[in-house]
C-alpha cells in the first residue's frame, strides 16, 4: 500500500512538470524557478476575455544581497501581474507568486527575481519582442495594441524604450544617395542611403542645406568625408551647392529617371500646347495626340513599324510608327521636340556620354518647351553627363522612400516626428 501511495505521488508530480514544462514552452520561458500550478479563465469589466497563468517562483537564496549574511529566512510571498504574448487572440497575464525572504542580520527583505522582466515593470520580454515584430509590418499602434492585448501608448512606450535612433554609421560608404520625402505636418524630411548596398545611412526632419551640413560635419571627419567617391541626387540645386563642402573628393551624378523625366515633361508640354491650338475636337491629329500620348514616350527601338493594331481614341487599324509620323508631319516644332527626346533618350539608355555631351552642346534653341530642359542639362553639365559615365542612381533611396510612403499611408500619417523615425528605422533595418 505504502509503494502504491508512492508511485502515485510520482505520478502526480510528473503530470504537475509536464504541465509546467508545457506552458514554458509554450510562452517561450526558460526560468527553471517557475512552477504553474494552474491556467484560469475571466473577463474585465470592458468583456475582453483574460488567461490567467498561477506560477509560483522560488528558489534556495543564501546571502543577503544587502549585507551579505548568510542569515536569511523565507518572509511570505508577493504577487506580481505579468503581461505574457498573445497566442490565439485575447490576453494572456501570469499571477506570479515570488518568495520574499527576510535578512535577520539587517532586518532587510529582498524577493525573488526573474528574468521574464525588468524590475518593476509588468511586460514581459516576449510582449516587447511581439511589439517589435509587429512594427516592422507596418501595422498600427492601435491594431499592435488589439494583438498583443495592451493599450496603444504601452506600444509606442515599448517601441520608444527599445528603438534607439543611431547617432551615426561607423562608417561612411564611398557612394551615396541623396533624396527628400514628405514626414509629418506638412514638412519635407531628409534621407540619405548606400547606394550599393542600399542601407540607410541618415533621416533627417528636414532638407535644410544647413541641418544637412551641420549633421555631417559635426559627425564625420574631414578625412571620413574623403573617402565618398560619389553624390546621386536629383536636380534638387541646394544638394549641389554643399556636396563639395562637405565631400570634397565626391562627384556628384544627376540620376537618369530625373533626367528622362525632365525631357518627357517638356515633350509633354510642347503636346498639349499644341493640343489647345485645334478647334476641331474630332480631327485624327488631335485624337493622335490626346489618347495616344504614350507612343510618343516610347524608345525608337520599342515602336512597332510592321504589325497593325487597334488604337483605341482614334479607332482604326494602324502602326504605331504610322500614328507617330502624321502628328510629327503636321507639326514640325513637335517634330524637333520629339527628336530631341529621343537623343536624350538614347544617350541615357546606351549610357553614351560623349553623345549627350554632344546633343546638348549643338542644340539650336527654337523656342520650344525643350529650350529650359536643355539650358538646365547645360547648367549642370558634368553632373548631367556623370549619369552616363558610372552604373549608380537614385533607385535605392527611391525604394526607401516608397517603404516610407506605405507606411504612412497603413498607420494614417504620424503627428509625432520622432515615432515617425522610430517606425522607419524598424522597416529598414
């Protein structure tokens, strides 16, 4: 009878542990000291449903931690509410119950400790890892709240207590990316990447050209600054009025997007004035060049010349270079624009310095839209032609900013500058 007592009792025990060691596990606990003696169940006042994890925590403490006597004695327990993960939707808590002991040397208590939390806090480490996690997909503060089973300002309190904004890179790439994007309240914040490896190097709260000096050279040595080899911007004048301040060996690079966009807006331009010149809505030129406006953007090379196809505005069975040649044939001020385009177009794709240089050296001015494109490529001439001479460009940057872009339109804006950085830095780590 006395064994059959015994195994029974062993086999309770060992239900007891593997209860324990499932529950841990489960929430990701790696505490030895920790014994759960029961999972409850109720609701708050509000009906939110709560899990309640009973655990015990104790262990065998010798000295004092005050003294350093060894002359402590167990003094009761206390009981500590801790904010676990979420697992299925909900709120999950342990009620932990912690052994207090009592030093008879200097009549000081002291309480066992875990390392489930900081002292005198109630998130546990898994709550502020899901808080985190949740973050970087960009979701918001309120529907991170409604996850986890806690309040809105305790997630931006976790994001700003564990989030820290660097103060600088240790190092600075030799080839860099410059932009500006729209942060909150209106103002225009600044950015700055890796161009090879497209990693963040600064966001600043504006574009100011004396913040931006002020950053770096308060930061970065002059030695550090020489070794960047070259500045993508795009044609935004105040970046290359400082760049060889503070990058004194830096070329800097127009990006190409910029600079195809400049000549298409200017073809687009010298388009719709023509387009506000008919007085017959109805005429086959006119259709030509209001709904087929994307024929003309096209490269040489990509323009079907052999195959018919429907061309929707004008309704009728055509080539896509036969369409192109009755509106340049009509209007040979278009016609010079467009040419222009072109030239610019095949310069930049072939990556053919020498013909840019050349294109906009020759260029006759016509009065045409084309005329300030052209005075603006002069104006910025090496810079203009670099574009064609190295591989970089502003796509990394332009990439970062529209992980930027989607975040604030998921979150609904930020109001708080300093969150808005904080939830950047998490989506680009």
């Amino acid at each position: 009878m006395c064994y059959d007592l015994i195994a029974k009792q062993n086999r309770k025990e060992e239900k007891q542990m593997s209860l324990t060691n499932s529950i841990l596990s489960l929430f990701e606990m790696t505490d030895p000291n920790i014994t759960v003696t029961g999972v409850t169940k109720k609701r708050c006042p509000n009906g939110q449903r709560i899990h309640v994890v009973h655990a015990n925590l104790s262990y065998q403490l010798v000295k004092c931690p005050h003294c350093g006597h060894k002359s402590l004695i167990k003094n009761g327990t206390h009981v500590s509410h801790l904010r676990l993960g979420t697992l299925s939707g909900g709120r999950y808590e342990m009620q932990l119950r912690r052994q207090r002991y009592q030093c008879q040397h200097c009549l000081k208590t002291c309480g066992a400790k875990t390392n489930l939390v900081r002292r005198n806090e109630t998130f546990t480490h898994n709550v502020k890892h899901q808080v985190i996690v949740l973050a970087r997909d960009m979701l918001t503060s309120k529907e991170i709240a409604k996850i986890c089973g806690i309040s809105p300002s305790s997630v931006q309190r976790i994001l700003n207590a564990n989030i820290h904004l660097a103060y600088r890179v240790k190092q600075l790439p030799p080839n860099l990316c410059f932009d500006e994007f729209r942060s909150c309240n209106h103002l225009m914040s600044f950015n700055c990447c890796d161009a090879v490896s497209h990693r963040r190097i600064v966001t600043l709260k504006d574009r100011l050209s004396k913040d931006i000096i002020d950053y770096f050279e308060a930061r970065y040595s002059v030695q550090e600054r020489a070794k960047v080899q070259t500045i993508t911007i795009d044609m935004n004048a105040e970046y290359a009025s400082f760049i060889h301040r503070l990058f004194p060996n830096a070329v800097t690079i127009i990006d190409r997007f910029h600079i195809i966009q400049l000549a298409g807006r200017a073809l687009d331009n010298e388009r719709t004035c023509i387009i506000r010149t008919f007085q017959d809505k109805h005429s086959r030129i006119y259709r030509i060049l209001k709904s087929q406006w994307r024929l003309f953007h096209l490269a040489e090379e990509k323009i079907n010349d052999t195959k018919l196809i429907y061309l929707r505005g004008i309704n009728e069975y055509m080539t896509q270079q036969n369409a192109i040649d009755l509106a340049l044939d009509e209007f040979p001020e278009f016609k010079t624009v467009y040419q222009t385009y072109q030239g610019i177009l095949t310069a930049i794709h072939q990556k053919d310095a020498t013909e840019f240089k050349n294109l906009i050296t020759n260029y006759q001015v016509a009065g045409n839209q084309m005329d300030v494109t052209i005075s603006t490529f002069v104006k910025n001439g090496s810079a203009v032609l670099n574009s064609c001479r190295y591989p970089y460009s502003n796509g990394p940057i332009e990439g970062l900013n529209r992980k930027i872009k989607v975040l604030k339109r998921s979150c609904f804006g930020f109001r708080n500058i300093h969150n808005f950085f904080i939830r950047i830095s998490l989506i680009h780590e």
